[in-house]
C-alpha cells in the first residue's frame, strides 16, 4: 500500500509523510502549531520541523505567528497546498484502486466490512 501510494505521489513532489502533514493540517480548526503536529502524527517535534521545511519551500505552507503568543508559530495551508490536497486526494484514490484491482466486488465488500469492524474495534493495548 506504501509503494503504490509513493509511486501515485511522486509525481507530485511530495513523499507520504509530507502527504500526511498536509492532511493533517486541515483536522485542525485553527492552524496548528508545530507540538500539535508532532503529536498528531506521533512523531518528534524534529521531525515535523523537517517536514514544514520541505512544504514551506514547495508552497504548501507557511509559518504565521500566533496572534496571542509570538513565541508560538503556527502552520498553515496556502492556496498552493490546497491545490496540493486536491491532487493527493486524487493520487490517493488512483493508489487505492490499483490495490484493489485483482479483487472483485464481492471481495472488496468483505474486507470493507472487515477493515470496518477493525476500525471500530476497542484498543485493547
């Protein structure tokens, strides 16, 4: 699923993880700030510093400061990244249908049913 996914995005310029960042971004009802990031994707406040970097180069985002806080900077969607969403969702679909292919649509209804059930299931860790 991650090399389908990787091959569909290259185009794109973008790698899964900054994929991830950007669709993580738009969850938030306000820009994020970096710790809120890093803790979303459950990854070091570094890493998130890497990824912000590679999309702020590209367009995608940018760093604003908080209006209350100017200690604080947080990240946000430009136009060029909200073109970006609309060209990963359509990566992401075309990803998913070239895993899905060998199926048929029987099969696709059971592990749609399955992945459903495991979604809903309790965490038992």
């Amino acid at each position: 699923m991650h090399r389908a996914q990787k091959r569909h995005l290259e185009p794109l310029g973008l790698t899964p993880a900054q994929s991830r960042l950007l669709r993580t971004v738009t969850h938030f009802p306000e820009p994020p700030r970096m710790a809120d990031l890093a803790q979303r994707l459950e990854v070091v406040p570094r890493a998130v510093t890497t990824l912000v970097d590679a999309l702020e180069a590209n367009g995608s985002v940018r760093r604003v400061p908080d209006p209350v806080n100017r200690r604080v900077v947080r990240i946000e969607l430009t136009d060029e990244g909200r073109g970006a969403l609309k060209a990963l969702r359509a990566a992401r679909r075309a990803a998913a249908e070239d895993i899905l292919a060998p199926l048929t649509a029987d099969q696709r209804k059971v592990l749609g049913e399955l992945l459903a059930d495991l979604v809903g299931a309790p965490d038992t860790r």
